[in-house]
C-alpha cells in the first residue's frame, strides 16, 4: 500500500431498497433524527435545477485542483453509487464539469459530491443529474495525482465512509453510517409524519404553543404582562 495511490475495493454499501425509503425524506428530518451532530458544511450546495440526491457512498480523496482519481472512480462506481470528492474544500481549480458528467450519467451513476470547486456551471445546473459542490470555477484540474479511492474522508467533520448513505437536497449533504442505516431511518421517518401532522394543525389553528413559554419559565425568563 502506498498512500496517496491506493485504490481499495469497496466492502459493503447500503442497501438499495433502504435508499430508496432514504429518498423520501427530508435532509432536515434525516440530520435532527441524529442528534443534529453531523452535516458537510453550509458551503456544499446543490449545483443542479433539483431533486434529490441518494445513494451509497464511493468515496474519493485527492489532493486540491487535481481529479486524476475522480476520473478512475467513474470508471470504478457502480449504478446508484454517489461519487463523493473530498477535495479539500479549496475552490482554485474545478474538480468535474460537463464532460465528466455526462460520463456519470451514462453509466447510472446517482450523483457527484465535490468539496472543492466544479465548472460548466450553467450546464449542470439546467439538467436534472445531482451534483453538490462548494464553489465554480472556470479554471480546469490537474491530472497528476496522488488520489486515493474507497478510503474514509471527512467534509467539514462529517466522516464518510465508502457504501455509507449520503442524502442530499436544498438543505445540503449528510451522512447516515453503515451501521445505523435503519435506526435512522425508523427515527426519521417518524420525524417526517410528526411534522406533516404538525403542519396540519397549524393550518388549522390548533397548533399547541403553550411549550414556548413552558420553556422560558424552566429557564427562569420573567415575562411581564
């Protein structure tokens, strides 16, 4: 093994039928069903028109302005798969643009996330294929390497492991462990019916706020009258 030129085979990944349950659900309900203690940062945003972005992990790790291993991870992803760049978060040079995309949609693959730059903004930003970037740039990548393929990475402290869950929308990334794939999905589905249910007696005028100042008196606020 020689770090910084490793491609690992890729172990385990979430299952597609949990993926698409995944799919459903807000990011915001997916994040406070875990604690609200992981996200990828407010700097990675949607790129495309819409939709919703879900899928395993394929994880990506280069060194900032370079996409050698990038282009060897669309080869390597399999359908379904979200290729997820962990670029260093630096904006100087783009990591994929409209050429590479296209290649990512002929071969089924579900989405790109780049922590670094992309290009060809107008482009990707018309058409429906999910990618989530932090920054555009025109300015191109270099192809030299290194870059390592299906290694754990970390985006601005969430940790990402390869075949982990990723989820994305309007609200941004996050990612929900192997492990705890269906405990979060249980919790945060619930999450999702008590705030539909929530919404509706607000609409109706029966929504509850007794709790607000419930809470401002266990925190000893004086209200006056």
């Amino acid at each position: 093994m020689v770090i910084g030129f490793q491609i690992r085979k890729r172990e385990r990944k979430v299952d597609a039928a949990l993926v698409a349950r995944f799919r459903e659900l807000p990011v915001a309900n997916i994040s406070d069903s875990m604690s609200r203690m992981t996200a990828g940062g407010a700097g990675l945003r949607p790129i495309h028109r819409g939709g919703v972005l879900a899928g395993p992990a394929f994880t990506v790790k280069t060194r900032p302005g370079d996409n050698l291993m990038v282009h060897k991870a669309l080869d390597l992803a399999e359908p379904g798969d979200v290729i997820v760049v962990d670029g260093g978060g630096d904006l100087t040079n783009s990591l994929i643009g409209e050429m590479m995309v296209a290649h990512a949609q002929a071969r089924g693959i579900g989405g790109i996330v780049i922590h670094g730059a992309i290009r060809d903004y107008d482009t990707l930003h018309a058409g429906d294929f999910p990618v989530f970037a932090a920054g555009v740039t025109h300015r191109g990548p270099y192809k030299d390497g290194p870059g390592e393929i299906n290694v754990p990475i970390a985006i601005e402290g969430m940790v990402i492991a390869p075949g982990d869950l990723i989820v994305g929308d309007g609200d941004g990334i996050v990612c929900v462990p192997y492990d705890v794939t269906a405990e979060v999905l249980k919790a945060a589905e619930a999450k999702h019916q008590a705030e539909i249910k929530q919404l509706a007696a607000i609409k109706d005028g029966r929504s509850d706020r007794a709790w607000v100042d419930a809470t401002l008196a266990r925190l000893g606020c004086t209200i006056q009258s």
